[in-house]
C-alpha cells in the first residue's frame, strides 16, 4: 500500500517514477536517445524548443555551444533567438556527476535539466558538455500531432560504464573522402564514441618514404587536419599500423625484400635491427601528423610467424615457446619507443603470445582484443581462462573487442560467421564483460572484402550504445529497432526486413562462384601461398581465383554444344537466381520507398540501392547465362 501511495503521488505531481530501463522509459514517452543515459526521471509533460528560445554559454567560446547551434539548424531547422526569454544554458561544474570511483569516466558525465522555461546542461568537463549536448540534440524531435519540436520535461543524469570508446576505420582496400570522414566523425559524436583506431596502411603519405603510400593517400597536413576536426568533438584518431605482420603493404618493395621473413613479404623478420627501424619511422610520420593523440595502435595482428628468420634462429630455435618470446620482445620494443614520445600503447594480445609469458608485458599496455582465447593449437578451457587471468593478474586491461566484416550488406542479426553478427556483439557485453577489466571496447570493421563504411552504422553504434551503458536496452530487437527509427527517422519502416533481405542476397552472390586453384606456381612470397594461422605450408601453395564457367558455346565438328549451366550445382544456382531476382527487385522498390520518408542518412539509403543493384545484376547474369544454352538449341546439335 506505501508503494502505492508513492507511485499515486509522483504520478499526481506530473512525473513518472524512475527506472532501471532507462531506454524503455524514453521510448514509452516517445523518445529516443542512443546510447541509453544511467539515470532518468521525467514527467509526462513536453517542453516545445522554438525560434523564442535563447542559448546561453556560461563554458566561454567552447565547441559545444557553436555544435548546438549548428547542429539544431542542420537535423531540425531551428533557429535560436539571441534575445529569448527561455534559455538553453550551457555550463561546466567539476563533480556535479560522480557515477562512478573513475575521475576519468567520471569526467564525461553530465546533467541534463528540462523545465517549460530552462534548459541546463552542465557537464563535468568541456566532454561532457558535448555529451550533454547531443542528448539533447537526438532527444529533440517534431511531435506527430503538432508538428513542434520537444523535449520531455525531467531530468538526466549521464556517465559512460566504459573510459574509451573505440571504433575502426580499415582502409586496406578503400579510400573514404576526407568530407566522408569528417561526416562520420560527426555521425560518431552524436553517439558518444571518443576513439578511432585509424588502421591507415598505404593509405598516407609516409615523410619517410613515400612512395609507400598511394598518390591519393593523406598528406601529414591534411591527417591532422582530420585529427583536429576529431578532437573538437572529442574524438581521437589513434593511428593503426599494421607491423610487423600483415606488412606485405611494405615488404611487397624490393628495397624492403631482405627484411622479409623467411622470404614472405607477409611478415618482417624480428631479429633484424632494420626491421624497427624501418617500422619505427613509420611509427614517427603518424605520431607528427597526429599531435594531441595519446594512443597509437601497435597491430600486432597475426603474428603467426613470429622468430622464423634465419637470424632469429641463430639465437633460438624456431618452437611455439619462442614464436611467443619473439612477440614480447617486439612488443616490448615498440612500447618502450612510444612510451618515450608520450604515447599509450594498445595491442593485439594474440596468438603467437602464451598465457604465460603476459607477465612480461608492460602493465599499463592496453590489449585491444579482450577475449578468453587467441593461440592456435591450445584451446583448452584452462588455458581459455587463463588468458585474460593472467593479465587481470599483471594489471592489464582490455578492450571488450566485436568485429564486423561486411561485404555486399550490413552486418547480420544472428549467427555469422567467426562470430560476427549482433547476437554475438551483445553476448560480449554479458559473458566476456565479466572476465576481464576492461578499459573501453572496439567495435571492429574490417574491411577484408572491401565493403562500404556504410554498411558498419549499425554494429559501430551498438557498440557505442553498450559501452556507455552496458544494462540498456535489455535485449538486442529492441536496439535494433531504435536505431532504425534514430537513423532514418520515425517514419521510415521495414528496414529491419531491408537488412535481413540484404544479407540473403549478399550470401547468394558470395556463395555462387567457382572457386579453383591456378596452374600458376607457388613461391611462397604471400602469404596465400606460404602458409596460415597454423603454421607455413610443407609447399608453397599456387595462387586461387574466382570465376564463373564460360556459356555454352558451339564448337566443332557440327557446331555442338555442351550445356554447362543446367546440371549439377549450376542447375540449383540458376533456380535460386530466379527467386534472388524477385528478391532484390522487391528491395529496390521498398528502398525507393524509405527515400521518399527518410528524414536522416539518405546517402545511406542510396548506398544500399547501388548494392543491391550489383547484387541483383549477378542473378540475372547467372540466368542469362543458362539462357545462351536454351537459345543454342535451335541453332546447334547439342552433344
């Protein structure tokens, strides 16, 4: 009966009484805001933001004010007033949110109070009263019955769970546009990530040597050109350079061949002093064009070989306990050069590396990949667990690490492959959360296929959403269904069925190709050809291609010909092509259709359009191949 009365007195006052389900509570009242705020309580009243309204800076000239004002105009069409009577007041005060014992999360908190005559968000920092203002940015929208812009009347108080929020941008085969980029850097402020893990390849103009980056690639003054955009919306661009594996984007030079282990351009050898210095250079050309960054990513991505060159061998011989050894001394070299030069250091800690030998690490690098288990060949639980033991043990913390590799359709809701999905990304934030002591997550995107960086929003946003609060929404449809609705605009519907659709026919133009091994031999240059994650190959492999058969075409004598499209798998190909065609004909008219109602993000729809366009012009190239053959039947005697 007293919980009664109390829920009868809020409700009589005007105001809802608080949740735990914070995204629920919003979304019940009509709003939405992604990532989800710790704490909520607002009234069942709405607050109309118009042209009369005045914002007030009482932070000087920071970049808040000036992105409310921009911003407001640009995703609403509002103007403020410079002399209104109803004020937006924006404010810092150091302590007015303690959500956790972490001065550096605590940092980024912020309130947000909703009267009918004020607005006042103070943060704790200049950080977040950024955050602060792009909650109220997202939770500001135009009212169905109305038309008026409102926010709800109430109070919000905000703080991320986790200190660094990290997504990544692979450019190993694309190249965005510096505008691109900068759109998306405001995309990823709106939704509270803090850090970029820039893995920038060739794709910059090395000081060093730059013949190693493409003609296109960024200059060192337009890098941190984009550095310095990033950082006004509190935004790091951390640089990734992929060394000393994955470096055939280096090594693949003849002035480089000699630093290549064991001949492979995948991998440089660890025991040759030019091997750092060459890596350290590059190390150096990113850190000057980066100024302001604290971090720089050290990919040790795959070091399968760790300590095979001839000159590592002299020393010690090539063994799974050395191959490990071999990695921490790199490590260990790398961290201690940018350490000396002011920057923290986040690495892969993967196979080669053994559970034992994590102690030997520094103890303030950050591991990039928290997961139980990355050694090829010790998969056993106690050995699992063992990693992420071993580095709560020594005191290193963890990124809590979802990966995304799309190629022809955004990521998939379920199932994927290597765990690569939505599910899967959730399920981290449950299961793997707990093992470690994470310091922040990475929501990777790897671009291995190539695919569009349209195609990451909903992943890179989940993860956003998870890292600043981890306990809301409670399940993975509800997330989904909120994006679709913050992303594209309340009246734009169906896109959840779009997504799935997509994924069916990227899944059929992946899976309808003839995949051969070449007549053309194998020197064990690449890494295709000179071995995998277990190990080198006994002989080197000869290079693989994708392709389709050619039609049936006549030959001599009589002018046969032989069907090649109407048996065997080929048949069920051409069968599920007739009905991938229909498929994506029926995408295209509801993406067409989403257009025409889409108040966000139309780039993005046309994106999707121009894909599935390709896809479905795979279909009809199958089905038009079989229909050379039908076509030859009245002109042939088929053999």
């Amino acid at each position: 009966m007293f919980f009664l009365c109390i829920i009868i007195l809020m409700v009589s006052n005007g105001f809802l009484y608080p949740s735990d389900d914070t995204d629920r509570m919003l979304h019940e009242r009509g709003y939405s805001l992604i990532p989800s705020p710790q704490q909520v309580e607002i009234s069942d009243q709405d607050v109309v933001i118009d042209e009369t309204w005045q914002v007030v800076s009482q932070s000087g000239g920071d970049f808040a004010v000036k992105a409310l004002v921009q911003e407001a105009e640009k995703l609403h069409r509002l103007k403020f007033s410079k002399t209104g009577e109803k004020k937006i007041i924006l404010s810092v005060n150091n302590g007015i949110v303690k959500g956790t014992n972490d001065p550096e999360i605590n940092k980024q908190g912020y309130v947000l109070k909703i009267t009918q005559k004020m607005v006042q968000i103070t943060g704790n920092s200049t950080a977040g009263l950024f955050y602060g203002v792009q909650s109220v940015l997202q939770l500001l929208h135009r009212d169905r019955v109305t038309s008026k812009l409102i926010l709800p009347e109430g109070e919000i108080l905000d703080w991320p769970d986790l200190q660094l929020r990290f997504i990544h941008w692979d450019t190993k085969n694309h190249l965005d546009r510096m505008s691109a980029l900068k759109e998306y850097l405001d995309r990823l402020a709106r939704i509270k990530v803090n850090m970029v893990s820039f893995e920038i390849w060739d794709k910059f103009r090395f000081p060093t040597d730059p013949d190693i980056g493409v003609k296109e690639g960024f200059t060192p003054a337009q890098l941190q050109e984009l550095v310095n955009y990033g950082m006004e919306r509190h935004i790091q661009i951390v640089p990734n350079i992929q060394a000393p594996a994955h470096m055939q984007w280096v090594l693949k030079y003849k002035r480089y061949a000699h630093l290549r282990a064991n001949g492979s351009d995948y991998q440089a050898c660890l025991c040759d002093p030019e091997t750092y210095k060459l890596i350290f250079s590059l190390y150096q050309d990113v850190i000057d064009a980066t100024n302001g960054v604290d971090y720089l990513h050290v990919s040790t991505d795959e070091v399968y070989y760790a300590g095979i060159c001839d000159k590592c061998q002299k020393n010690r011989p090539y063994n799974p306990e050395n191959r490990s050894l071999a990695f921490v001394d790199f490590v260990n070299k790398a961290y201690d050069y940018l350490s000396k030069r002011d920057r923290k250091v986040i690495f892969w800690a993967e196979w080669p590396l053994m559970p034992e030998h994590v102690n030997k690490l520094p103890k303030d690098i950050i591991n990039g990949v928290m997961r139980a288990s990355y050694f090829v060949g010790r998969i056993s639980p106690i050995v699992q667990d063992s990693y992420l033991t071993e580095q709560n043990k020594h005191g290193i913390r963890q990124l809590v690490y979802t990966a995304q590799t799309a190629s022809l359709a955004p990521v998939n809701f379920g199932g994927g492959r290597r765990g690569q999905s939505m599910e899967n990304l959730f399920n981290e934030y449950t299961i793997q959360y707990r093992k470690g002591n994470p310091i922040g997550a990475f929501g990777a995107g790897w671009d291995d296929l190539g695919p569009h960086s349209e195609l990451y929003w909903l992943g890179w946003t989940a993860v956003a959403a998870l890292s600043w609060n981890r306990d809301s929404p409670e399940n993975i449809e509800r997330f989904i269904a909120e994006f679709m609705v913050d992303f594209y605009g309340p009246e734009v519907r169906g896109m959840v069925d779009i997504y799935r659709d997509m994924a069916r026919l990227a899944g059929f133009w992946g899976n309808t190709w003839d995949r051969i091994v070449t007549d053309v031999p194998g020197k064990g240059t690449t890494r295709g050809s000179y071995g995998n994650s277990v190990g080198k190959y006994p002989n080197f492999h000869p290079p693989s291609a994708t392709l389709l058969p050619s039609p049936a075409l006549p030959f001599t004598p009589g002018l046969n010909v032989r069907p090649v499209y109407t048996g065997n798998r080929y048949k069920d190909w051409i069968r599920e092509a007739e009905e991938i065609d229909q498929l994506a004909t029926s995408v295209l008219h509801r993406l067409e259709e989403k257009r025409a109602r889409a108040e966000h993000n139309d780039y993005n729809l046309r994106v999707l359009l121009t894909l599935t366009r390709f896809m479905r012009h795979h279909a009809r190239l199958l089905i038009n191949l079989a229909q050379v053959y039908e076509l030859s039947k009245t002109t042939s005697i088929i053999s």
